[in-house]
C-alpha cells in the first residue's frame, strides 16, 4: 500500500505523536539538523490542535513523523509513560505503530 492522495491520522495517532514531540526532545533536534526547522515545529505544533488529520504526502515530514513515532513507542517500552491525556499506554503504543506504518510507506 502507497500513500496516493495523502494520509488520514485519527484522534489516538494525533495525541500520540504530539506526545512524541514532546517527550523526545533529542530526536526532534536530531530531525531539525535533517530539515528546515520551521516546518519540523508546525508540523508537530498542528498535532496539539487537532483530533484528526488529512494530510498530503511530504517526504521530509513523513520521515520525521516515522522517526519521532519510533522514539517515542521505544519510550513507551522502557521508561515511564508519561501522558497527559485519557488515553492509555497501550492505546498510544497501537497508535504510534499506525503512524509508524503509515508515514514508513514510500509515497506514490
């Protein structure tokens, strides 16, 4: 499966990620040296806004949303969960292996 048109993200993957900037500093500022750091916050800075979202493909963005996912979900496995929202560890830990799928596959 390609991303075609663009990529739908629902409620528990938007928190999810936010939650992933967050609390993963040191791989966002890995990301920026990897792309314009203006665009890397607004994209992470629209997940606190939003409980779902539709967005075109971005190369860039993608692989930074896969990358902050995947430090996150080995957070999640090996340190404290430390959420602020009504999801649970494992509801983020589903969530983050969909964004992880979806934003790892090549766009079309």
């Amino acid at each position: 499966m390609k991303i075609v048109n663009g990529v739908n993200m629902n409620e528990e993957e938007c928190c999810a990620l936010a939650h992933a900037f967050a609390n993963n500093p040191e791989t966002v500022r890995d990301m920026c040296k990897l792309m314009d750091p203006e665009l890397l916050r607004k994209s992470a800075e629209i997940l606190l806004h939003t409980t779902r979202l539709f967005r075109p493909p971005h190369p860039e963005i993608d692989e930074a949303y896969a990358v902050v996912a995947t430090a996150e979900l080995k957070r999640l496995e090996t340190g404290l969960p430390n959420l602020r929202c009504v999801h649970t560890t494992e509801t983020h830990r589903i969530a983050l292996r969909s964004v992880i799928a979806k934003f790892s596959l090549p766009a079309a």
